[in-house]
C-alpha cells in the first residue's frame, strides 16, 4: 500500500514547495465551495520532508482548505517504505502526473511539467517514452523532446501556449530564437489571432527579410513602416494580418509583388464578373495561365464566351506574357 490516511495541521504543510506541481490551474473559488458544502471527495496527497510536508497531489484542494479557515484536513501520506525505496521519488512523480491526468487531459504545459519532472528519472527519451505509458502523456520519444524544450523556455511563451496563442510548433520555433525576438512575435500573434498558417509564413518572411539585409529580426520588425502597421488601432486583426503580410511579400519579393499589384489592377479593369476566374502561375514565376468559368446554363456559358471574347484582345492581357524582369 502506497498511502496511509491521517488527518493533520495545515500549518505543518509546506504549500511553497511546488515541486511536484503539474496543473496550471490556480482559481480555486468554486472548488472552496464545494469543499465548504460536501467536503474532500478525493484526499490530496503528502509525503514528509524536513519535519513538514509537502504537496505530491492536491495544491489546488489545499489552498482551498486554507482560504476557508481549516485547522487540519484529512490526507493520504505517502508510505515511508515507499520513499526510502530506489524508485521512491519516481513512483510519487507518477503519482502525481496520474491525479492530475485521471482528472482531465493535461494541457502542453502540464505535461511539459511532467515530462521534465519524470525525464530526471530516464536515461533518454526513448526510455521516458516507454516508461510514462498509462500516464496521459504522449508515448512519442519526438514530442517528448519537444516537450522538455517547451518546460525552459521563457513564462511569456508558456502563457502564449497555454491560451492557445500558439501551437507547440509555433513555440519551438520562437523558443528557439533570442528572447526578445520570440517575445516580439508572440505577442504580435496575440493581437493578431492568425493561423498557423500565417504565423509561419510571418516568421519566414522576417528571418529572409533579415538575413537579406543583414538585419536582426527585432530590427525588422521595428522597422518604422511595419511598425506602423502593427501599432494601427484603426484596422481589425484581418485586414492588419494582410497588410503585415503584404508588407513583408514586399520587401522579400519586391520584383514578384510589383507584378501582382500590376496583375490586380488589370483582372478589375477586366471587369470579369463572378463566373470566370483568371489565375496566374505561382510567384509569377512562369508563362502558364488558368482560366475557370463556371456556368449553370446555355445562355451563362454564351455569356461567359463574350467576355473571353473581350478580354483575350485587351492589350494589358496581351503585355501580361512578356517575359518577368
């Protein structure tokens, strides 16, 4: 038996010593009233260290029981059998990454916790990856990994990832940069609540714009006419996302944005309509066009062929296959 029930003083229980702390979560209001109403349902867990205790399993339920005033709580110890053993503060790590596990699925940062607490435990992350079987966590020597670099990087980019700013594969990459620079984008993508998608391309097109102009990506992105956009409270988070975008496509590709702007500018004056879709190669970097015509009858089809009809001797559409210079 790992556990033995006794009631003790609050005051003996050494809440500051967080090393067993798994959960992020730290409102306890609603939980101080279900204690006040039905009690403990489920007892934390203890084990003693330097004539006190300390929190293995239950942070939140005790400083629950502390802000309504008890005295003493009723507990689960771990057993001194257990803790003199070999595996004994392995067996409690798992304890703990279970309690909190069994309760909900454990959110990145949680079980980035819990990866650092139980990786000290493991030779490498292989071995970790078969050892947490049956504890929540990911079986993965790969995420494993990443999760062991998600538990040092800087609290801002935790807090980033835990209200799903960003992704654990948006993380990795700030987490890999200077702090200031990952800070700098993290919180830009927090205003902007843009996809995975658009964060990456973001990051791409600073770091070229950067190694380009042998510039570092806080100067980039400081630069004053981006940094003009981004600091516009007048636009919502879509239209400044497209304007930041196109800003960068502008200072990486100047050549291949000119010819967009260029192509814009004649598919509006083409007047084409809802029904024909004029595409150009990709990057502009080719001769091939595509054109799409959709149609529900005979006599839209008739339409649409007037139109082609039109457009195919307009002397912008003619200049449009010179060659890109």
């Amino acid at each position: 038996m790992h556990f033995k029930e006794k009631k003790i003083a609050l005051a003996f229980i050494n809440s500051a010593d967080k090393t067993f702390c798994i959960t992020t979560r730290t409102e306890i209001d609603s939980l101080a009233t279900s204690i006040q109403e039905i009690g403990l349902i489920t007892l934390p867990i203890l084990k003693e260290k330097d004539a006190k205790f300390i929190i293995v399993s239950g942070f939140r339920r005790i400083a629950a029981c502390k802000l309504l005033g008890f005295a003493h709580i009723k507990v689960r110890l771990l057993s001194s059998e257990l803790l003199n053993s070999e595996t004994g503060d392995l067996t409690a790590i798992k304890i703990a990454v279970a309690e909190n596990a069994l309760q909900r699925p454990l959110n990145l940062i949680e079980q980035a916790r819990a990866v650092h607490l139980l990786g000290e435990h493991f030779e490498d992350d292989a071995t970790l990856a078969r050892g947490v079987s049956g504890l929540g966590l990911p079986e993965n020597p790969s995420i494993i990994k990443k999760l062991k670099d998600l538990y040092g990087f800087s609290s801002p980019l935790q807090e980033y990832v835990l209200n799903n700013t960003l992704s654990l594969t948006i993380a990795l990459k700030l987490g890999a940069m200077d702090k200031p620079s990952g800070i700098a984008f993290a919180d830009l993508f927090d205003e902007l609540k843009t996809s995975l998608n658009k964060q990456r391309e973001i990051i791409n097109l600073t770091r070229e714009i950067g190694l380009l102009e042998d510039s570092s990506i806080l100067e980039v992105l400081r630069e004053s006419g981006l940094n003009k956009i981004i600091k516009d409270k007048d636009i919502d988070r879509a239209k400044k996302t497209a304007k930041i975008r196109f800003y960068l496509k502008q200072k990486r590709f100047p050549v291949i944005t000119d010819y967009e702007k260029k192509f814009k500018k004649l598919i509006k004056g083409l007047r084409l309509g809802n029904g024909i879709k004029f595409v150009p190669p990709k990057n502009f970097e080719g001769n091939t066009y595509k054109i799409t015509i959709d149609f529900k009858n005979h006599a839209e089809l008739e339409e649409r062929q007037s139109i082609l009809n039109r457009i195919i001797n307009e002397n912008g559409v003619k200049a449009m296959f010179g060659p890109v210079s």
